[in-house]
C-alpha cells in the first residue's frame, strides 16, 4: 500500500509538471493543457508580530490562500491536518512533519503594525527538498492596504513556482449596471481582481461603455452617450476629473484603446455611414484616419510593441479579425472559421489574440495565434463577448449574460488553457470589464 501511494505521488508530480531530482531543485508548476492535479500548500495563519495585528495577519493569509486556490493550480492542505505549527516567523521548518501530511509548498509569514503602517514578512518553502525557494520578502504600506499586502505576497508566490509574472495584485473597470432590462442604468466601476474595493467612476445619468486601462493604470478611457451622440472621454482614476476628447461635427467616436506607451488612443469614428479607425495623439491633439475602405472597421487593439493593430472589419462580407501597421496601409486576414469574429485583443504576451466568436447561434470567447492558427475556443453560451487579458497573458476576464426578460451581466473568468472557469464576484450586475496592468 505505502509503494502504491508512493507511485500515485510521483505520477500526481508528473501530471503537474513539478520535478525533482536528487539535489534540491525549485519546486515547479508547467502550467499547460494537461495540467489537471493542483499542488498542495500549507498556508497557516501569519504571525501577529505586535499587540492588535492578529486579526490582520489571519485575513492576509485568507486572501492569499483565495487568490493561489481561485487558480485552480493549488489546493490548500486544511489546518486540522497541521502537525507543526508555525509560531514564530524565524523558527526552523519541520519538513518531516509537513511531508506527512502531503504539502509540498509551505508559506509562512508575519504582521506587525505601527500606527496606520503595515509590515508584511513571508517565505516559501520547497516542502519536498527540504529547502526554501528564494529569499524573503518584505511589503510596506497603511493599514487600509493590507489586501494588497497580501495579493503581493501570492503574486510573488505564484511567480516562483510557475516562472510566470503575477496577476493578483491588478484592478479592472467595468460597466456597473442596475435596474430593468427595459430601463438598464449603467456607470463606470473599479475594483481589485477580485472583486473588492470597489470604486464608482461616473454616475448613471449617460450611457457608458467599454472603459480601458491606460499602460499605466492611472487613467481610463471610455464611451459616453452624455451629448447624446457616442464620444470618447479621458478619465483619470485617482481625481475623477475627466475630459472628452473627440468630437468632431457629424461624427461618432466609439471603441477607444491606448497605445502601449500611452501616448495615443486607436479608435474608431463614424461619418456618413461609414466607420474607419483612426489614432489621436493625447499631446497635440492630432488625428490620423489609418483605414479607407467602405466597410465597418471597430473594436482596435495594439500589440504589446505597439507596431501592429489587430481590428475587427466586415470588407469581406462578414464579421472577421484583421492585422495592420499601426501606421495604417494594408490589412492582413487572420480569421478563417465560420462564424462572425470580433472584439479582438492582444496578449500582454504578445503571442496570441483573445476574441469573441458567434457560431450557431452560440458566442464564445477564444483565442488565436497572432497568424490565425491554432484556434481554440474556451467558452460557450448564449451570450459571451468582450475579452480582456490579465497582466500576466495567463486569464481572460469576460462578460456574460444570460437571455430573457430577466436578462443579466455578469463578469467571468477562464484561464487560457480553457479551465477555470468562474464568475467574478461583483456587487451586482456587470458587464465590459477591462483589466489593469500590475499595480506598482
């Protein structure tokens, strides 16, 4: 029996794509399509350092744990199973007793808090080598902080064990929606990743739609009814001061996005019945119409570099994805399924491109490389659109809304390889959801 556990074990190990050999190599998750066993952790309550902080220590390590289980790449080993206990952030680590009970990362940490400041401790251990992964770090900040404290702390967890960057500590905006379906009241929104410290932007007087993040988080760019036509408005995040920024006679400006340096927003503008993209520069106020064909050219988005534009068009006679220059000219096809493609985003990776499909009378988000191949859809309902990449390329954010009179918004998320599915939690409906950059 113990060599048939034994074997389960190592074959879990495999699964994962966590290794070792026989000298202590970091512990290791390869996330891929085949990633179906989650790595066990112990996440015992932080040690309270000063008198008052004991509260805050067992909240930080709470959200730590929701934020590396919320992936669905870690289950947490329960603390009735706990034979060591950690009481003191320097006392040295009994492997022995926490290989019995099957962890294989341990995270430790401590609190201590002074006045309205917050000192957050932690260190990761490599349960099955017997070592630590890395050094220790330390956060600081107010007390009014602390979820921050501790998304940092899983960001930097998640980092060392999967090679990739982090996402926990990240916000999104989005379209906060109440009342009727008949009678829908909509504003901006911002909140964490997950959810909390939610923050209203506008209020509800105007239609609003599609907010997107600059590169550097700090302002926020949107679509506004207010004048009555579709306008673009310049939004910054920490004062709420805002500022419309094209408005040309006879025209309407939708569909706005940054630039990766945030210089310039790529959006689209319809006169006359037809709709191109074009570009403003934020500096000197200067517009440049990048497409010139009849048809209807929406929903741009850079690539990381800022050198190419992917946008959606119907030259062809259907909906479908588009690449060009970021200075405008010829537009390559990238799209070749059956079905009307739109909304297309590029990865923070820059190696693929998020989507919404509708096919048989069903919408899905998906994704594809940047030359079309490898399409894969992740998603399937009645109603699934309008992708936004987490800052690390690994999770889709995305709307989804259910059908009837009774019809409501809600924001979703799916890891790129297709798993993890799950509703993000919102105070009440929601829609068009954009993801920030990490915080700094």
């Amino acid at each position: 029996m113990a060599m048939f556990r034994l074997i389960a074990l190592v074959l879990a190990l495999i699964v994962a794509g966590v290794g070792h050999k026989a000298t202590a190599e970091p512990l290791r998750i390869t996330v891929t399509d085949g990633v179906i066993e989650p790595m066990p952790v112990a996440v015992p309550d932080f040690v309270a350092e000063t008198a008052g902080s004991s509260e805050m220590a067992s909240q930080i390590s709470r959200v730590v744990v929701a934020d590396l289980v919320g992936t669905d790449l870690f289950r947490e080993i329960p603390k009735n199973a706990y034979i060591s206990n950690i009481t003191s952030f320097t006392s040295p680590i009994q492997y022995a007793d926490w290989r019995a009970i099957n962890t294989q990362a341990l995270i430790t940490g401590a609190v201590s808090v002074s006045g309205d400041r917050l000192t957050v401790k932690f260190r990761l251990f490599d349960v099955v080598s017997g070592a630590p992964m890395g050094e220790g770090l330390q956060f600081g900040g107010t007390t009014q902080s602390w979820r921050r404290m501790a998304h940092k702390v899983a960001d930097a967890v998640y980092s060392r064990i999967t090679g990739e960057g982090g996402y926990f500590d990240s916000r999104v905006v989005y379209v906060a929606e109440t009342g009727p379906k008949n009678a829908r009241k909509k504003r901006l929104a911002v909140m964490d990743y997950d959810g909390a410290n939610v923050q209203y932007l506008t209020g509800d007087e105007s239609l609003v739609l599609a907010p997107r993040f600059s590169p550097t988080g700090d302002r926020v760019l949107y679509t506004s009814y207010e004048t009555g036509f579709p306008r673009i408005y310049l939004l910054d995040v920490a004062t709420v001061g805002r500022r419309i920024l094209e408005q040309q006679e006879g025209t309407m400006s939708f569909a706005p996005r940054f630039s990766p340096d945030g210089n310039t927003v790529v959006y689209s503008l319809s006169r006359g019945g037809n709709t191109d993209i074009y570009t403003l520069n934020l500096s000197t106020g200067a517009s440049s119409r990048l497409t010139q064909t009849p048809s209807i050219e929406t929903a741009p988005s850079y690539s990381p570099d800022g050198s190419k534009i992917v946008f959606e068009s119907d030259r062809s006679g259907g909906q479908q994805l588009y690449i060009m220059s970021a200075n405008g000219g010829e537009a390559r096809r990238i799209s070749s399924g059956s079905g009307r493609y739109g909304t297309p985003v590029w990865s923070p990776r820059g190696d693929l491109i998020a989507f919404t499909k509708q096919h048989n009378g069903r919408f899905h988000i998906g994704v594809m490389r940047t030359d079309g191949s490898e399409e894969r859809l992740l998603t399937t309902s009645r109603l699934d659109e309008g992708p936004t990449w987490s800052p690390n390329g690994r999770v889709i954010m995305f709307t989804r809304e259910t059908l009837g009179s009774g019809s409501t918004s809600s924001l979703y998320s799916v890891d790129v390889t297709g798993r993890s599915l799950k509703r993000v939690q919102t105070q009440g409906a929601a829609s068009d959801p954009a993801w920030s950059p990490l915080l700094k």
